[in-house]
C-alpha cells in the first residue's frame, strides 16, 4: 500500500497502527520468523521464539545493502527481518533510488537473491509493503485549506522518484486527506482495530482452506494459473478491467494485481464469487498508475 497526503493527515499514525488489525502468525510462521532473526544475528538472547508479525520502519538514509541484504558474507536485510509483516517506508521519495528499485524482485517473488563474487544466499521476504509520501516538496498540492507553492515541474520531478515499474507492484494507493479540526473532535470513534481484526482473521481463514494442499496461505501469494482458477469473473467486471487496462494504461501484473485484490475484498465480504463491485473498488485503489498531474 501506498498513502499519499498532506503532513499532518495521519499517515505515519495509520501505518503504525497496522499490526494491532493482522491475523495472528501460526507456529509454523513463528519459526520461519524467528530462523530470519537469528540468521541476520537479531536474536536477542533470551528469545526463542518469535511471535509476533515483524514491523520495521528503516529510515530513508538506510543503504540497499541495510535494505534488502547484503554485505561480504550476505546478511539479510530490513525487507527480511519484515518477513511476514510489515515494512514501513516513511517518507517514500527520500529513499534511495537504487534502494526503492531493489525492492521489485522481492516485491514479486517473496525472496531476495544476493549474489557475491564467492557466495550467493537467498532469504525470504514476504514482506507487506506500506509506504507513504507527500504529494509535493511542500506537502500541500490537492489539499483543500492550504496553497501549494511549489512548480508543476517541481511536483513533477517529486512524484518522478517513484518509478512506474514500482508503484505497478503496490496494489493499493490511498489518498489520506487532511483531517479538519472537526473531523477529529468529534466524538464518534470508528471501528476498533479489534473488530477489524475478527473480520481479517475470517478473511484469512476462508483462503487458508481455499488454498489447503495448494501451498500458499493466502490471496496475495496466488500463481498467475491460480489467479485464473480462483479470480473469475463476470462479463460485466470483464468489461470494466479492459476499460481501465485502456484508461489508466495498466500492465498484465497490474490486471493480476487487482484481480487478487478484488480476490480479498470479496473475502472480507464473506462470498464465495467475485462480483463487479469487488472489481470496481480494486480498481480504484490504482489511482497513482495515472498521471497525478
Ligand atoms: N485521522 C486522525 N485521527 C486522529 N488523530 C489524527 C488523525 N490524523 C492525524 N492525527 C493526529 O495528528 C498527528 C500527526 O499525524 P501523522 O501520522 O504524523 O501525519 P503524517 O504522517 O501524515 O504527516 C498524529 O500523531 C495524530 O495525533
Ligand atoms: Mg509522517
Ligand atoms: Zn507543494
């Protein structure tokens, strides 16, 4: 997920939040997580199993070798100490490009390949990517109080720094508006992590039996053949993914990608079938794959 907004509008905050709505990690989890640590040497001492989802935010000076792994004898990096959790990158467009580009094999494939002149290692990194930027040098292009002041050139090259093939692989871009004073004194609260976290453990457990014996957990780690057997749809939704394959100048990845979105949201929603609005809202969620300006 990408989140892009204002400063101020809660992106940092929702992210950190995160980890209190995923489903909890199985045993078998557990041990590929804490096999992760102790590789990398993060183990403390009297650790012995980790239990919970890994949440790593690496801030944006961090080099690739610190991001994705590295080094003389390769040592797995913060995309593998978040395997099967969260890795938060605040601040998207600060990183490194070289960093920010590293991120697309394992983005695809779970792992990360390292090779050196003598060794070449591989770690897992099923990691959730949740990133979040500014609209602008300034933070205010969009927003409905303040005046941006910075050139379309400026906004131009800022949003450049994420590359088309990266943002292809994120499947949901969210735009987090600012939150007037209102908005936040008012009393009402919303859901509960809690609550959403019941619903994200019924989703999951409907994959996990959906895809017993077929070797994956979950809707995100679905092969393209899976995709065609568990994604089908209807010729209405066909219809609306090939309008916005034309509109938005999607790619083959970005179709599979919405497809398994749509895949989750119909999860959520407790049906068997994915029906045209599951489609429509996965779509969307890819917001960013247009021009913003
Ligand atoms: N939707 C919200 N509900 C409640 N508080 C919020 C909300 N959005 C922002 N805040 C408050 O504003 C602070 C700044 O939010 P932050 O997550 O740092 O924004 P951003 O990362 O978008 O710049 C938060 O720590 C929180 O106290
Ligand atoms: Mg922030
Ligand atoms: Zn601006």
């Amino acid at each position: 997920m990408i989140m892009i907004g204002p400063p101020g509008s809660g992106k940092s905050m929702l992210a950190k939040r995160m980890p209190t709505i995923l489903p909890d990690l199985s045993f078998d989890e557990a041990m590929e997580v804490t096999k992760v640590f102790s590789v990398a040497g993060s183990l403390n001492k009297t650790e012995t199993l980790i239990a919970v989802r890994p949440f790593r935010s690496p801030h944006h000076t961090i080099s690739d070798a610190g991001l994705v792994g590295g080094g003389q004898t390769p040592r797995p990096g913060e995309i593998s100490l978040s395997h099967l959790g969260v890795l938060f990158l605040d601040e998207l467009p600060e990183f490194k490009r070289n960093a920010l580009e590293a991120l697309r094999q394992p983005l695809e494939e779970g792992t990360i390949t390292i090779t050196r002149s003598l060794v070449t290692a591989s770690f897992p990194a099923k990691f959730m990517l949740i990133a979040a930027m500014n609209p602008c040098p300034c933070g205010y292009f969009g927003d409905r109080v303040r005046t941006c002041r910075c050139s379309p050139q400026q906004i131009r090259q800022y949003q450049a720094k994420i590359s088309g093939p990266l943002l292809d692989r994120i499947d949901l871009h969210i735009e987090v508006p600012s939150v007037k004073y209102r908005a936040l004194s008012n009393k009402e609260t919303g859901e509960s992590s809690s609550t959403i976290k019941e619903r994200v453990n019924k989703a999951r457990a409907r994959q996990n039996k959906r895809y017993e014996g077929n070797g994956i957990l979950c809707n995100a780690r679905m092969t393209d053949k899976q995709i065609r057997t568990y994604c089908s749809i209807d010729e209405e939704s066909q219809g609306l993914l090939e309008m916005a394959i034309e509109k938005l100048g999607l790619s083959a990845r970005a179709m599979n990608r919405i497809l398994k979105v749509s895949r989750t949201i119909a999860d959520l929603e407790n049906k068997e079938t994915v029906e045209s609005a599951h489609v429509a809202e996965a779509i969307q969620y890819r917001s960013l794959d247009r021009n913003l300006i």
